[in-house]
C-alpha cells in the first residue's frame, strides 16, 4: 500500500468543514503517465468500486455538469443525457477543464472548484459505506459517506455507468 500522511486542507475539505461533514483524506503517489480512478485505487489499496472520478461534460440545453462514477466502468453518454432531461450530452475538452473548474485532470473534484455545475452520480454509490473521491488536487482523496457526499454536492442519483468494454 503507498497511501501517505494526508496534506493541507484542500477547497473541497474546507467545504466538507463548513457543512460539518465527517470525512478523511487519503494520498498516493502520483502516476503522470496514468492519472486513471483504477490506477488511483490500486495506489491506495482500495476496491474499485469505491473509488470515484469525476468528470466535466457540457449538455444541451443545461450547460456543464459532472459525472462521477466508479473506477472500472465509463460513462454512458446516453444515458446520462436522459437522467440530465439533455438531448445530447459530450465531454468538455481537456484544454477548458482547468479554465472551468480551476482543477487539472487527474485532480478534478465535483467540490471546491470556481463553480458548482450540477453532479450526476452514479447509483451504485449507494451501496457502499464509504467512497473516495478527488480532493480537488492529483493524488489526493476524500473518503466519506455516499449520503453526505450527496447532501454536501446536491448530487443527482442516476444510472450513468457501465462496465468498461
């Protein structure tokens, strides 16, 4: 296991902090050649289906949105753009990520970033006790109840996930 004592305070911590919200920070290492939710998982000895990513997506007509979903599985465009009520939904371009949210890929958090854009999370989630999620910096995780997560983003919960091909 390569988890390392956690850091400062990150955006997304403070705003756990603010709400009151029970959590831990978690670090590893950091792959720059693999910034992948799997590789993150195996760094830090978790199970995959605990580990979350988030990502940026511009639908039509609602604008931006984050998804976040399970390593292991990718996003099913489809059927976000239905739970969303969008008629299309597409992946922001890495060249705005870090304009749009103030975070890099690899450390993109759906908190504390320079706007909240509505989250769509993964159903799944509910099954568990804890997920880890970005803290809003590469290598570093939030772990915290599916339910506080939920209240702490406003999340959406929908079926937005399907196992990888």
């Amino acid at each position: 296991m390569s988890r390392q004592k956690a850091p400062a305070k990150t955006n997304a911590a403070r705003i756990l902090d603010d709400l009151g919200v029970a959590y831990s920070m978690v670090t590893c290492r950091v792959d720059e050649s693999d910034l992948s939710a799997e590789t993150a998982a195996k760094l830090l000895d978790l199970p995959l289906e605990m580990v979350y990513k988030t990502i940026l997506l511009k639908g039509d007509p609602l604008g931006l949105m984050e998804a976040c979903l399970p390593a292991g599985t990718e996003l099913d465009l489809k059927a976000l753009a239905k739970a969303a009520s969008q008629r299309s939904v597409s992946l922001v371009p890495l060249k705005d990520l870090f304009p749009l949210t103030g975070y890099q890929r690899g450390g993109c958090s759906p908190l504390g970033g320079r706007r909240h854009f509505p989250v769509f999370l993964h159903e799944a989630a509910t099954n568990l006790d804890k997920m880890a999620i970005n803290a809003g910096a590469r290598g570093i995780m939030l772990v915290l109840s599916p339910t506080d997560f939920i209240a702490a983003t406003q999340a959406t919960l929908a079926k937005v996930a399907r196992p990888k091909a």
